[in-house]
C-alpha cells in the first residue's frame, strides 16, 4: 500500500507541476473542474448521490478530490464511476461521524 500512495502522490506532482497546488486535497474549484472530467456513467453516480444524500456543492467538489486520489491510486489517468462510487461511500462515513 506504501508503494501505491508514493505513486499516487508522485501522479499528483507531476499533474501539477511548478504550481504551489502539489496535492489533489488542494485543488481549488477551477483546478477540480480542470483535472476531474468525469465520464457519463461517473456523472450519473456523481448526480444520484447529490439528489439522493443532499450534498452540497462543496461536498460534490470534496467527492471530486477523493475520487482523483482513489483514481491515482489505482494507475488511472481517467476517474471511473467506481472511484466515483467509493468516494461518495467515505463522503457517507464523514455524515455519521
């Protein structure tokens, strides 16, 4: 699991290069709509679990983030519905807590 989180990280620093954003947990709302395009089926999943849990637009733009991680921990350049899926599941434990 080390080795998958210095690769993610290593992901996020070569995406934002020279620009004082270093990690996805940073992106702010115009770097989020730039570095996670989403997928028809991931915008789906992405929209049900707004109407279904009434998230905000802040909330929507913390999934994003942890969808982008969970996508670079995995090796993949494109966030999938899954990632989506997952990231939306912690957003839910966040709730009960």
């Amino acid at each position: 699991m080390r080795a998958a989180v210095l690769a993610a990280r290593q992901r996020q620093r070569d995406r934002f290069g020279e620009k004082k954003t270093m990690l996805n947990a940073r992106m702010g709302p115009r770097l989020i709509r730039q570095h996670c395009p989403l997928d028809t089926a991931s915008e789906l999943v992405l929209k049900q679990a707004m109407g279904e849990l009434g998230l905000s637009a802040r909330a929507h733009d913390k999934v994003l983030r942890v969808a982008r991680t969970i996508a670079d921990i995995e090796g993949s350049s494109a966030i999938k519905s899954e990632h989506v899926a997952e990231a939306v599941q912690y957003r839910q434990l966040d709730r009960q807590q």
